[in-house]
C-alpha cells in the first residue's frame, strides 16, 4: 500500500504531538519524568515506534530494518536535543522565579 508522503507525514506528525501531550501531562504528575534520562528514552523510543509503525502501514515490511536502524539514530539524537532544550528552559524558569 503507497500513499502520498505528505499524508503520511501528517499522520507521523500527530501521532508524536499526541505523545508529547500524554508525556507532559504525566511529566506533571511524575517528576521523574523530567529528568533529562528519562527524556532522551521516551523521545528515542516513541520516535523509533513509530517511524516504524509509519513503516509498516504504508510501504511493508520490507524496508523495516534500515528505518529502525535510521529511526534509531535520529530519534535518540532528538531526545538529547530535547532534552538538554528542556534542562535549559527548566534551570532559566526556576532561577528567574526565585
């Protein structure tokens, strides 16, 4: 099954600010989730799911292997981006607060 990129695009793209709702609202709940660790594993793995769910569903089981091999590398290089992004933010809110 082919499908235009840019739907599957669209679909990628909600499928992670989906995630990345669900992961600050429980962030809110549990602490342990801010930590910049925590960050980098939920971020590489969602990523890595579903570049490969995006892989299945729209061009087979063919080309799985390289897209988790390259999914895998973005995606955990994303999640450091991310989360020293978010370390910054967080140490910049809190001592502005004080």
């Amino acid at each position: 099954m082919n499908s235009p990129p840019a739907f599957a695009a669209i679909v990628e793209l909600t499928l992670m600010l989906a995630v990345v709702a669900v992961y600050v609202l429980l962030a809110r709940r549990f602490r342990v989730l801010w930590h910049p660790f925590a960050i980098i594993l939920a971020v590489g793995t969602v990523g890595l799911v579903v570049s490969v769910l995006g892989e299945l569903l729209f061009r087979g089981p063919a080309g799985m292997p390289a897209m988790a091999q390259r999914s895998a590398i973005g995606s955990f290089g994303w999640g450091v981006v991310i989360a020293v992004g978010v370390w910054i933010a967080r140490r910049v809110l809190v001592s502005s607060g004080r």
